[in-house]
C-alpha cells in the first residue's frame, strides 16, 4: 500500500502570508555549471556557490519547520562527468560540513543519505559518517544528501532485496508487494515529499525519488540554484499551497 501523506496543519505567518509547510521536501538542485558559464567562471565555482545556497536553504527549512530536506546532491549519472569537476564534487561534502556541521548540531539538524554511498571516495564517506554520527540523536530537520543515488537502481535494489528474501523462505513471491518494496527503498524511514522544487528551468525529475514522488507537487522554476534564496522557497510554497492535492480522487 503505498504511504499515505499525513495532512500537514503546521502553518507559519511570512511576509503576511499563512504558509501551509510540508513535511518533506526535495530538490533537484540544477543550474550551477550554467550560472558559471553566464559568469565566464570554471564550472567548479558554480558548485561552491551552490554550496553556500545550501547552507541557506537548510537554515531558512529549519526555521519554517520543515521536518525533512532532500537533496539531489550527486547521481549515479555524474560520474560520467570530467573528472576533475567528479573530484571537486566528492570533496565539497568534506568542506561543506567542516564549516557547517558545528552550526547543525548546534540548531538541531539531523544529517542522513541515501543512496550508494559505500561508492563514495574514502574522504567523502568519513566526512559524511562523521556527520551522521555526530547529529544522530537530533530531532529537528531532517537533512537528507542523496549521493551516487539514482531512482532506478534504488528499485532494482530493493527488488533483488526481496527477492533474497524469497530465495531464503522469508518471503512469498505474493508478498513482494507495493508495501514491502517501500520498506526495502533507502527512503523507508521517511515520508514521500509533498513538493518537489527543480531549479534551473528544466522540467523533469532526472531519476530522482521516482519512487516516492507519485502523488509529490512538482514546483519548476528558471532560477539557477546558486540564485535560489530564502523568497525563492517561499515563493515555490506560495504554489505548493495554492495546489488541491487529491491523490486521484475529486
């Protein structure tokens, strides 16, 4: 049975406007090569300022009470990027949570993953498990780096997870249902995202959560992700609010 979204009543005032806050979202952080192209700068600098417009959108998320961030950080798709621009990505983890980490634990931010991340270069994991160790009992937002993550293989993972299962005897081929194939997704601990934002104009989710984002909102908006700021997200949940979600029904 797939998860039902909980009504989210958490309403916060901004700029005069009641604003219904989701639970869960997700966003497809795009734009950043283009932004530094229009700028006439390496393409790695236009992963740095994306850096910095994460640290903001993670403060202004915790602040609305948003209680999970997902970002589409890096996909099975990127490695096939240049290599000096995949060795650049694997190291801005490292020094993002090295100027950040100290004010996440400080604000309540719990840090988690999903996706292949035992792929990830050595430096890049530590960084990361040292993050989720060190935010683990936390309890405010949950931020959420969707690293070597591709909805695709996520499937076919916790297909072939089941299907061990069913090998074993643990299993019925009857039971490999919509409900089991969601306990067995890297996102089985967590609610589907009501809004889905992707930055930079294109319109397409670019096998991310393709899973989970069924009955999700899709915002898509032109402006780059280094450009997106605080307005911004209020802007995309003025629309996320102004949507009748009905979840195939009247």
């Amino acid at each position: 049975m797939i998860k039902k979204f909980k009504k989210q009543k958490q309403q916060i005032n901004t700029q005069e406007t009641e604003l219904t806050i989701p639970n869960h979202i997700a966003i497809i952080m795009d734009g950043n090569g283009r932004w530094a192209k229009n700028k006439k700068m390496p393409r790695i600098k236009g992963h740095y300022e994306g850096m910095q417009t994460v640290k903001k959108i993670t403060r202004k998320a915790n602040d609305l009470g948003v209680k999970y961030l997902t970002l589409y950080a890096f996909s099975t798709e990127n490695w096939s990027r240049p290599e000096d621009e995949v060795k650049y990505l694997m190291k801005l983890p490292v020094d993002f949570l090295k100027t950040f980490l100290p004010e996440l634990i400080e604000k309540n931010v719990k840090v988690t993953t999903i996706g292949f991340t035992d792929q990830l270069p050595k430096h890049t994991k530590n960084a990361i498990n040292e993050a989720i160790e060190k935010t683990k009992h936390n309890t405010g937002l949950n931020l959420v780096f969707a690293l070597n993550y591709g909805g695709r293989a996520e499937i076919v993972h916790a297909v072939k997870a089941l299907y061990k299962e069913v090998e074993q005897g643990k299993l019925s081929v009857d039971q490999i249902t919509e409900e089991n194939i969601e306990k067995s997704l890297f996102t089985s601990n967590m609610p589907d995202p009501e809004l889905l934002i992707r930055t930079s104009g294109e319109e397409r989710l670019s096998n991310f959560l393709i899973w989970q984002s069924s009955y999700s909102e899709f915002v898509f908006t032109k402006t780059l992700w280094p450009d997106f700021d605080e307005q911004s997200l209020i802007d995309c949940l003025k629309i996320y609010q102004s949507r009748q979600r009905r979840f195939g029904g009247l």
